[in-house]
C-alpha cells in the first residue's frame, strides 16, 4: 500500500471548478487526460512485460531491479497469456502508439507526479479550498497546468506525508510556475528543530494528533 498524501488546494472558485469533473468529483483527467484507452481495472503483469519486451523500453536504473526486470522479460511469452492478457498487451500497444504510456498506471505516474487518481475528497468552493490524498507525491503536474490555465490567479497548495514530517510543505504557484516554496528537507538531513517544526506541521494539515499518528 502506498503512503496516503493529503493535499489541500487554496484558489479562487472559478479556478479549483477546473478540476471537478461532470458528475461532481475532482479529476485530474479535466487537466492532463489519459488520451489512451484501458477498461480493465487491474494490469497483468505478464502482459506488460510483453508489451515493454516488445517497444524495447530501457530497463530501470536501479541494478537489482533492473536484474529482475531483464529475467522477467526472457520468460514471458505473448503465445501464453490468458485470454484477457492478450487483450491488454494488443491495447497496451495501442496506447503506447498513439498517446506514449502503455496504460492508466504508468501514465499517471509520468504525467501527474501521483499514483492514482485524487480519493477521499472534500469539495468547498465556497471557502476556495478542496482536499484530497494521492498516492505517494503531491500531483504538482496537474497543478502547475492548472496554475497555466489561469494565469492571473494565484493558487497555494499544501501537502503532507502520512510519513509525517518527511514529504510536506507549502508551494505557492501562478501563471504556471512556483512563485514561493516552503517545504521539508530531506529527514536524515533536518535537525531536530526542524523535524519537530515538520511533524508539527505535518499532523496540522492532516488533522492528526501525536497518539492518532501513533496508531497508524
């Protein structure tokens, strides 16, 4: 399971209506859409490594993954893929054709800084703030091309780890750009000042309390 990070968006209404979707939701296809197609809601792994065998992707620059990756890809065989396996590696292929990502996954890691899609969401116009966690990074991506899409509006967003003090901060963004930022360094790096102002920060933005974040 991934790390959960919840963000809140702060801009005007008008702005953060850009991001919701028609049946009410935020949605980061409204910015940056996945122009492919892939209706199966889990990826066969067989059937990407033949995909990926088969478009000669590179192999990951970590060593040991890469060692893995390269002995996955010498056992696959496209001839030996279930039925619904092979449907997927054909519109892999398809995807990877015309849009450059093999499937929903591996295009919103690349495209939107983020796992999935945004879950467990409050919607607030009204105050100008909406809420939300991705998986594992802020999806600033799709809020830097939201910033570009309104660019006399200043839109401030707030992040915070579930790895509380780590992976957190302040980034204020306008006509596309980072205008401010104010985020954590790297946790073996920080004193312990700064990680107590962190983790302090951190549980804030996240509603939690010392013994909650203990729980989790």
């Amino acid at each position: 399971m991934p790390n959960h990070v919840t963000n809140k968006v702060n801009a005007p209404a008008h702005v953060l209506q850009t991001l919701i979707n028609e049946g009410g939701r935020i949605d980061f296809n409204t910015i940056l859409p996945f122009a492919g197609q892939f209706p199966w809601n889990g990826i066969d792994c067989a059937a990407e490594e033949a995909a990926e065998v088969i478009t000669a992707q590179p192999l990951n620059d970590h060593p040991l993954i890469a060692q893995l990756q390269q002995s996955n890809r010498t056992q696959v065989d496209v001839l030996k893929l279930s039925d619904e396996g092979f449907e997927q590696f054909v519109q892999m292929l398809r995807n990877k054709r015309t849009g450059g990502h093999f499937h929903t996954m591996d295009f919103a890691r690349d495209v939107w800084g983020t796992k999935w899609n945004a879950y467990d969401q409050v919607i607030d116009l009204d105050s100008g703030e909406i809420s939300f966690d991705t998986a594992w990074s802020c999806p600033m991506p799709v809020l830097k091309e939201l910033s570009k899409r309104h660019p006399n509006d200043e839109i401030t967003v707030r992040y915070a780890d579930e790895d509380i003090g780590s992976n957190c901060g302040t980034v204020k963004l306008k006509a596309g750009e980072t205008v401010s930022s104010d985020v954590a360094g790297r946790w073996d790096e920080m004193s312990e000042e700064r990680r107590q102002h962190w983790a302090s920060w951190a549980r804030e933005l996240k509603g939690w309390t010392e013994s909650e974040e203990d729980d989790e």
